[in-house]
C-alpha cells in the first residue's frame, strides 16, 4: 500500500483540568493537520479532548477500549477497538502507535510510558511525569514546549525512523 | 457522531487453498460494497484475501495483529492495531467486530468462534466448523451459501440488534 | 530444579449439572492422586467440582481468574492468578496446562479447545464437543471413557512429550 | 479455605548489577521466610535471584511469563503460568500480588509500578524509581531501608487491607 498511514498516540488520565484538557485537545487537532491517525485508550478526559480535535480537523481517531462494550468510547473516536482485557489494553495503545504524546497524567499513563520506553516508542512529554532513579534523571521522555511542537517532534522522530 | 460505522469481522486459516481465498476475497469486496469496516487478524490466508478484496473497493481494513511489527500485517491492511499478544489478540478481533463470517477455518479459527458465541456475537459461516456435543448440533453458527448472501445476514443481524 | 511439577488443565462450562459436576470433581482427584496440579480457569461450575476434588485429595490448585478481584475465585482455588484481562484469561489457562481436560462445555470451553489444538496441546474429551468441517471430523480431541481414563490418558501424553 | 496464602510480587530488571541481585536474592528469602508466596515475572535478573532466595528457603515460587514456553522460566520458579501475551503479561503479576516490591528498575518495571499504582497495590521501593509530576513528587512508592524492612511493609499493608 504506497500510502502508508501514520499513527501518533496520546495519552493522559481520564478526568484532567480544562486546562489540560484545552492542550490535549490541541494536540488532536495538530495531528490532524499533519494528516496523521490519532490513537488512544478511547474513554474520558485526554482521551476525548484529543478525539474532538482531531474530528473537528475531518483526522481519523483510534480508541483501543478496555472494556466490552463499544459504546463506551468517546463520541469522537471513529474506529473502536474492543479488547476486554482491561488495563492489558494499554499494552495495545502503546505498540499500535509509531510515537507517543503524553499530557498530564495519572498512573495509568505512566504504565503506558513504562511499555513505550521499554519498547524503544518515542515518548514526548507535555506537562507530565518526570523520572529518576537513584539520584539519576531518566531522559527517556523528550520534552515539549507546545501541542504544535509535541506533534512536529513525534513526526520528525517517525520519518527519521522509517 | 452520525455516522456510525459498521465492523464485520472475517476469521479463517492463515494458510489455504485458492478456492477458499477467492471466497474470503469476494466476501471483503461485499464488505466494502455495502460501506462496512473489515476487522480482521492481519495476517495472510484468509485475512489477506478478504483484506485484498475490500481494499480494491475502496473499503477500510483493520488488522489487529499478534506479534510486535507492525509490518507483519498483510499489504491491505490499512489500519494494523499492534497488540503483542499473541493468541490473544483473537478476543479483540471477535470483539471488535459486531458479526463475524468464518470461513472454512483452522483451529484459530475454532477458538475465535467459541469467543463470539460466548459474547453472543453473530457467527456466519461459509464452509467453516460444524460443531456438536452429546450428540446435539449446535446451531449457533449461521449458515451462509454465499460470500453476498454471508454479507448481507451479517449486516441484516447487525441493524436487527441496533 | 529437579522435581518438576506436572500440570493439567480442566475445562468446561460455569453452570453444570450435578452429573457434569460429578466427573469433573473425580478428575479432579484423579489429578491430585497421580500428583499433578490443576489448572482452570477459578470459577464455579467444572471449575468449582474440579478443584473441590483436587483440593479433597491434598492437590495444588491454580485458578486463572478473568476478574480484578481474586475473592471470585472458588473456595479451593490455592492460587489464584488475577488477570483483569477478562476473556483473554482462557489462553493462559490453555498454555499453562501441558494437556487439557475438556468436560461437557460452553461456547467459552469451545474458545479454550480451538487455542490448545493450534498451539498443539493435548486435549482429552469426557463429553464434550464434537468437530468437523466440510463433513470430515476433525480428530483433534482424544476421547476418554472415564474420569481415570481422561487422567492416565493426560499424563501419558505428558511424559511421552517430555 | 481456612489457610489463605498471602502473595508478594517482586518487580526489577532482567539484567541487574550483583550488588542488585544480592537484594533481591534477600528479599525473596524474607519472603519465604514469613510464610508468603512470591510472585513475579519468570525470568531472569532481579526474577531470578528472588526465586532462588524464596526457594533456597522453601519457599513457593510463581513466574507468570511472557512467551509460550514454560522452559523460559528461571529455574527457581515452582509454578510457571505460561501467557503468550507479551508484555501484557506485566498487567497480571501486578494483579496477582497484594502488594508488591520495586526492586531497582528498568521501564518494564517502572509499567509495572503504573499498573500498580492505578489498581492500588501498595508498591515498596528499594534502589527504584522516584516519581514527579509538576514538580510535585509522586508518594505513591513507600521506600524501604532494606530487603527485611521491604517485606515487613508489604505483608503489614496486605494485612490492614484484609
């Protein structure tokens, strides 16, 4: 297939401030500018703040849901995905995307990081979890300084990789 | 959102004969006639026949693969779902899809219509299992003479249950 | 380590009658009695008279748990595995079993057969489903006429194996 | 079952430092030592010198794996639960303990401590991770002094919990 898709996903906790919510959904709409595929865990919160964006752009959303029922996505995610395996469910979101955008976060977005930086999925960071071990900053997360900048540096690092 | 989509799901071997390929690709071209989504496991054999045909009409394909790469999905595949989880990944594509047409099948096969039936997902089949315990047939799979005619039950059950 | 446990898996339906309960608590101590561990999948039914006979006889229980919550095992499950993954349980179930006990069975039983055959582990039938396709049957399920025969049959295809 | 077990995950990287494998070596003793069962990933690193700790003690050792093959397990596991799911299977020894010790880390066990953290498992940390978000840190890691006082805090948080 010449023309090869590329998915960039978002993830955050599922209840945020308007705040984050405001950025998350930024990030949305810039993926869909760039003509990449949004995917996501599909519920509240970042979740949907970005699915809006993105379709308000006419961008295509991916909610990879936990759940059994697909009307628990969001109303703005296009193509459900229902597992039923619960938080194993973020295992998916992560390997089904080429980079990562983490906004805010709650500890199910740092398990998420945790499987993307293990299996070498770029994370950039908005807003969210700092790392260290024994005294030693992990520099894993590559920061951020704006949802236009999140979603140029998740671009760059696919198109170096491919 | 208005415009809800409809999933119909294609399970069958990974390896088969062309007889069988040419049904599953004439039933992902049905699928695309009638404007629905393809899911299916991403691989070759049956996924990639019915992936082909929904793909030369234009239909979207979603593959939820078991492996980490997602260049394991078969070429028509335009949406890969990168899981990880091997067997798995069986559960997400039965319950990602809202009917499912198996066809012919192998073991694999076997398993994702014991998931199906036990959420009470609709399984037409074409030349699939037969299946029986103490004696009694189980009529739990729907059977089907045609690529058009498994299309059109599993899209008549699906709006029966909406 | 030198004494390697033997593990075998029993399955079938969550509700049962008390005949189906009988044979699958006798399996279950034939289990215990030959010094293997139990394998299921923790909940009631085949489960549940599984375990109860193991359990009776100074037997290992493992139960493979679909929930979040290990309190829904049944009372002789000694350990509980919590997935949270909810159907996705039934394929460690089948992998962590070296043969499989199909007793009587559900469309979830029917899931858990089709995943031990394509990952080729032996699976021994006490009335159970019956196969076939294309009017050929499928000779994948080894019957046995007795809860002793079903056990002697699972760890003689074990030790041959091994 | 009157005599309930208690169940301890231990967490860390598959490649550890000796000085790191000592600690967890000890852990995995005081474990055993207090009568709990340990739980953990199966393989090799802070895994394995935890089992060999538990087992050189007497103690029950499972490894809840991530391939198809029960030979992958270090040789210190008793009890091997074969998933086949990948890194997923990270979601179900978290699930299965009642509280869990973070020992050192890499990214695969820093998913673990999000998975943890989001399913309020206590997680005790020795040499881990530390968390901030915002410039706020995270308590969610209650640290420990040493391999005793680690297993002293988990089996007292299990036991407040009951």
């Amino acid at each position: 297939m010449k023309d090869k898709l590329t998915f960039i996903g978002v993830i955050g906790g599922g209840e945020v401030s308007s705040q984050v919510a405001g950025l998350a959904e930024e990030v949305g709409r810039e993926i869909a500018r760039q003509g990449a595929v949004l995917v996501c865990g599909g519920l509240g919160g970042v979740m949907e703040a970005a699915c809006k964006g993105a379709s308000d752009e006419g961008g295509l959303t991916i909610g990879i849901l936990p759940g059994d029922n697909r009307r628990a996505a969001n109303p703005h995610v296009k193509i459900p995905i229902v597992t039923g395996m619960g938080n194993a469910r973020n295992v998916a979101v992560v390997k089904s995307s080429q980079a990562i955008i983490a906004i805010d976060g709650s500890h199910g977005t740092l398990s998420e990081i945790g499987h993307a930086l293990q299996n070498r999925i770029p994370v950039i960071g908005l807003n969210t979890w700092s790392l260290s071990i024994d005294g030693r900053a992990d520099d894993g997360i590559i920061p951020a300084n704006s949802p236009k900048d999140a979603v140029n540096k998740a671009i760059e690092l696919i198109n170096n990789r491919e």
